[in-house]
C-alpha cells in the first residue's frame, strides 16, 4: 500500500494521540495521561512539529482531548461504515480548508485546515483526512490496537500482509515471545 508521505506523518500523529490516553496505558499500570498539562500539549505539537501553533490555554487542552477522545472510537470501530461516520465527524466539525502549502522544508503537500485553526481543529482535519485514506483504500482493518494482554496501544499495521499483532515487535511482542519460550520450558521441564 503506497502512502504518501504526508499522510504517514498524521497516521503517526493520530496513533501517538491516542495512546496518551488514560486508557491506553497497560492493565495494572499508573494510568498516566500523556497530555495532562498544557505544557505536556506543547511538549506533543513540538515533538510532531506541528506547524502554527501559537499560545495554548485549557480550553484547547479539553478540545484536544476531545478529538483525542474521538480518535480512539475510529481505532475501535467495528467496521468501515463506522470509522467512516466517525471520520466524517471529526473532519466536519474541523471546518476542513484544503490548501496546498510548502513550509519548513517539506516540499507541496495539502493542509486540511485553515491557516488559523486551532490545535485541535488541525489535528483533527489532518489526522482525519489521513484516517480517510485508509478507509477509502478498504484498508481499516490495519487500524488496530495491540493484541499484548496488558497492553491498548493503538498502530496502524503496514506490514505487507497485515499480520502486525503488536504496537512494537521490541516490547510487547518480544515480552510475550520470552513468557510462552519460559512458559514452554518449564512445561517440558515439568
């Protein structure tokens, strides 16, 4: 599946959105929000160099957690039909004003959002539109969240035959490889 650069780039921005959630935080563990602060909402836009972002206050701090919120229902959606509705949702309330724009070195790419949108709005339009990318290429069955029994981590599987289990091969999955080698171990041992 050939995905445009761009579109990559807010397929990882809306994946590293969800999983600063509570709820996304491993079983037992401290449920820690990832975007619990304003300044942690600045440290998120920084880290994904998100372009025009001026002063933050609460208000766009409960706005984001708002469409951060309506992420994860895409992640959990039953089906296309959903994701799809849900999407529309999201890029509708956006107010989505697709321009093309060539800014900080990346060359022409489209803007989903109007220059002044806010955080949220632009996280919203942008991601959005990428999560619609995947639907209308009848590919949402790669939006998944991680199959690790302590672990809700949402990713998007792009692997060549979808076969992707967990968010990361070096943590969950290899957690879990170690558990059933020990588990079959003592078992022959026994």
């Amino acid at each position: 599946m050939l995905i445009p650069h761009d579109t990559r780039i807010a397929l990882d921005v809306v994946v590293d959105l969800v999983n600063t959630a509570p709820e996304s935080e491993p079983e037992g563990g401290a449920a820690a929000d990832g975007l619990a602060d304003i300044g942690a909402l600045h440290a998120f836009a920084a880290r994904h160099r998100v372009s025009g972002v001026g002063a933050l206050d609460e208000k766009d701090l409960r706005a984001v957690h708002r469409v951060r919120a309506r992420f994860a229902e895409v992640f959990a959606a039953e089906d296309a039909r959903t994701a799809a509705g849900l999407v529309n949702a999201l890029v509708a309330a956006a107010g989505t004003t697709p321009q093309l724009t060539a800014h900080d070195g990346y060359d022409w790419h489209v803007h989903y959002f109007s220059p002044d949108a806010s955080l949220a709005d632009h996280l919203a339009a942008d991601c959005g539109m990428a999560l619609a990318f995947i639907i209308v290429a009848g590919e949402t069955e790669r939006l998944r969240r991680c199959e690790a029994p302590d672990c809700r981590h949402a990713f998007v599987d792009l692997s060549r035959n979808r076969s992707r289990r967990y968010c990361s091969s070096r943590t969950c999955g290899n957690r879990l490889h170690v558990a059933a080698y020990r588990a079959r171990r003592r078992e022959a041992a026994g």
